[in-house]
C-alpha cells in the first residue's frame, strides 16, 4: 500500500467528513485539495471516489439520525411523521429532475476548478443573509420543492448543498431545529440517487481498498461534524460560516485563476 496515497485518502476524508456538513461545500474543497494534491495522477476514477466519501458520510447521517428515521419508517402512519415523508418526497422530486437530466453538464464543472471560487463565494452570500432575511410563510409543498430545487443545483462545486438548503429553509421561516433536520433527512435520498447513477458502471479496480478506508473515515469525521454543526445551528451561528466560504472563494479565484 502507498504510505503516501493513504496519507492524501485521510486528508481528503477529513475534508469530506467535515465540509459535507459544515456549510462549505465538500465537492469544491474536494476538486481544490484534489488539484493541489495531483489526485487525478494516481486515482483512477476521481468521481468514483467521491461516491465513496458521499457514502461514508451518508452513513454519518443515518448513524445521526437514526431514532428519527426508525419512527418515520415504523411509525409512518402517525399524522406528523406522514406528513414529513410527504415533505421529503415533494423536495425530492425537482432534485431528481436535476440529477436524471443535468447530471452531465453538472459533472463537467468538476473539471473547472477555477470555477469553485465564485461558487464558493455565493454560498457565502446566501449563508450571510439568511440570519438577517425572514419571508412571510408560504405554503410547505411549495417551501420544500423550492429547498429540493437548491439541493439539485447544489452538485455544482463550491454550492455547498446543506448550506444552501439550511439558509433557503431559514429565510422561508421553517426555524433553526426544522432545517436542520429536513436538510440532512433530504440528503439520504439525493445521496441514494447519485450512488445508483454512478454504480451501474462500477468496476473493481485496485483502488478498492483505498475508497473503502475513505468511506469509513469519512463516516467518522462526519459524524463529529454533524454533532458541532447542530450545536452551532441551535445557537443561531449557523452564518459565521459565510465568512470563511467568501474568503476561501476569493482565494481560490486568485490562486486559480
């Protein structure tokens, strides 16, 4: 095994591990630490590997949520949680729409890492306004397709997806606890999609064991990020990341441009 490449893998589930949930966007700071890194010179199949984190920190999820999810599948035909599930599937669906008939000319912007500067510059302006904007309440089918249409534009690098989605559901007055929640439960599916996509042409190659130790670390990281972020959204800090998104946005426009 390359003492070096598993040292990059472990940085990069760091990063993943940390920037899925953290509102930084965790595919920007992947294709920038990959380019600084040289990744794509001794990883086969880079996107491939970034499903793999995706997964690692997927579970992170399904770990964090677990008591919310056993009552939403066991319980469903309780007034409240069927109506969540409802919620779900409607912010599901544009996501979807995104993902089936975008995907490929979403995925070229992975190429471009100069353009994850600016990206991760508006996440930082959307982040900054959602402490000090509150729009009147709409109705929640709309509130919630709307969020979902957020998450699927959120595979471009540098929109970070639960930063976008978190600050959307704030300014439309869903609350602090709500969006956490509603954002990261949203994710299991997108997440879920994706995998799907990307499997059918998955082969196993030598850097299998390289990906699954990325996913198990991701996992854990992601696990100590979801429980900082919660704390952070609670006390309503959740915009003091819009600080770091447009500095390291700026950055990354000088240094890569």
């Amino acid at each position: 095994m390359d003492i070096i490449l598993l040292l990059k893998i472990i940085f990069l589930s760091f990063i993943q591990g940390i920037s899925e949930f953290f509102p930084i966007s965790s595919s920007g700071h992947l294709v920038i630490f990959q380019n600084v890194l040289g990744m794509g010179e001794v990883i086969n199949d880079l996107l491939l590997y970034d499903i793999f984190l995706h997964i690692g920190t997927l579970l992170s999820v399904i770990i964090f949520f677990y008591h919310d999810l056993k009552e939403l599948v066991f319980n469903f035909r309780k007034k409240e949680n069927f109506e969540f599930i409802k919620l779900i599937i409607t912010a599901s669906i544009p996501t979807a729409i995104i993902g089936l008939f975008f995907k490929d000319q979403l995925e070229k912007m992975f190429d471009k890492p100069e353009l994850v500067g600016y990206t991760l510059v508006i996440t930082g302006i959307v982040l900054f306004i959602s402490k000090y904007i509150r729009l009147n309440k709409i109705n929640i089918y709309f509130t919630v397709f709307i969020i979902g249409l957020i998450q699927g534009i959120a595979i471009v690098p540098g929109l970070s997806r639960s930063g976008l989605t978190i600050s959307v559901a704030l300014i439309l007055a869903m609350g602090y606890e709500f969006s956490f929640k509603f954002s990261f439960i949203l994710s299991i599916p997108a997440i879920l999609g994706a995998l799907l996509l990307k499997l059918k042409d998955f082969q196993v190659n030598d850097d299998i064991a390289y990906m699954i130790i990325g996913l198990i670390l991701a996992a854990l990281f992601g696990l100590i990020a979801l429980k900082i972020l919660k704390k952070i959204i609670l006390k309503k800090k959740f915009h003091y990341f819009s600080y770091y998104c447009m500095f390291a946005g700026i950055i990354t426009i000088i240094v890569l441009s």
